[in-house]
C-alpha cells in the first residue's frame, strides 16, 4: 500500500521559516515526479512546486517559486522550504506523487500538514 506521509507544519509567526518533509513508503517514485500542492480555507487547491526524476522544478504561477522544492531519491522523500511566511501562506499542504501526463494531477496524495502563519 502506498502511503505519503507529511511532516513539518504547525503554527508560526510571520516572517519565520519552515521545512516541509513528505516520506513516501510501499512504491519506489525515485523515476517519478513529486510535488507539493495547497489549500486555504475556501480556496481551491493549487500547485506550490513539483520536481521530476530528474531533479527539474516546476513552480505553480501564484507562487512564482517563493518555496524551493527538493528531493531525496534515497529516502524517497521531498521536501518543501518556506521562507519568509506571511498570514496568507495559511492552509494545508498535500505532498502527491507520480504526475499523470501534467505537473498538475498525481496518482498518490498524502493527509495534509497543516500550516499556520499569524501575524
């Protein structure tokens, strides 16, 4: 059974950083790409950042690639690092895996870490 596993949200204040970690078990997705996606409350889901197998990022337009997105092949993980977090970077970030033709839909998603910026 596949499972993604996200690690890393919790309540910070603005200005402050955090490391966003997503272990994935049950499938190998090193020749697969990963990526990390968001919802804030009444808000569509959308692409933060996605990496290939290859180690090339793709980074959502809202986003413009305020978060650097990484792999780890090895421990089959990625991980998303936010910096600078401002209030309206509240919401819920889904690690999914194994893109489906587009940087955009994935075959595998996790639970959701919850992040909360105050001001």
């Amino acid at each position: 059974q596949v499972q993604l596993v996200e690690s890393g949200g919790r309540s910070v204040q603005a200005g402050d950083s955090l490391r966003l970690s997503c272990v994935a078990s049950g499938r190998d997705f090193s020749g697969a790409s990963m990526a990390w996606f968001r919802q804030a409350p009444g808000k569509e889901r959308e692409l933060v950042a996605a990496v290939n197998w290859n180690g090339i990022a793709f980074y959502g337009d809202s986003l413009k690639g305020r978060f650097p997105i990484s792999r780890d092949k090895a421990q089959n993980a990625v991980y998303l690092q936010m910096n600078a977090l401002t209030p309206e970077d509240t919401a819920t970030y889904y690690c999914a895996a194994d893109a489906q033709g587009s940087w955009y839909q994935y075959a595998f998603w996790g639970q959701g870490t919850q992040v909360t910026v105050s001001s």
